[in-house]
C-alpha cells in the first residue's frame, strides 16, 4: 500500500472543502484515521462494512480452487467418453466467483 499521512490527508480534506468522508470500516490503522480527521475537521464519516461470507461453501483462493478442479478432472476423465453429452459439475461447496 501507499504511504499514508494523516497530515496530508487533513490539508486535502480542508483544501477541497470536503464534508463527509466514505471509507470501507476496514478495522485498520487506515480507519482509524479516518475516524480521527473526521471527529478533528466535524466531517461526517460513513464507514461501508464488508459482506458476510458466503454459507454453506468453502472460500477457496484461487491457486486452491484450480488444485481442487484439475483432482476432480483427473479423478473423473478416466470414467467418461468422447461422446458424453451432459457435462459433469463440480463437486457442490465450491464457491462460484
């Protein structure tokens, strides 16, 4: 990530006259200067929490999904012909992006 100044962030804030502050409520030291120049400049702070995870899935990064899908496609590629004409899934509790 960047550098981050509060300083800097607070002569910005004053020099284009900005009244509310959107952020993502991160619980970061990033967030935690947004709160303090929003309660030092009398800003409105609108924090945006992040979405629940997903249930009933497993939550795969993507190097582990692609693992998952070629064991599954080399687990089953001996079992089906040229021909087939339905598509296999992959197993279910995999999320989809």
């Amino acid at each position: 990530g960047r550098p981050w100044s509060q300083s800097v962030e607070a002569a910005l804030l004053r020099r284009w006259t900005i009244s509310a502050i959107l952020a993502r409520e991160s619980g970061s030291g990033t967030e935690a200067c947004w709160r303090s120049l929003a309660s030092q400049l009398q800003l409105q702070l609108i924090l945006v929490q992040r979405p629940s995870p997903p249930t009933g899935g497993m939550d795969l990064e993507l190097e582990a999904l692609l693992e998952q899908a070629q064991a599954w496609l080399d687990q089953n590629s001996a079992s089906t012909t040229p021909n087939r004409a339905q598509p296999q899934a992959l197993p279910s509790g995999n999320r989809q992006p």
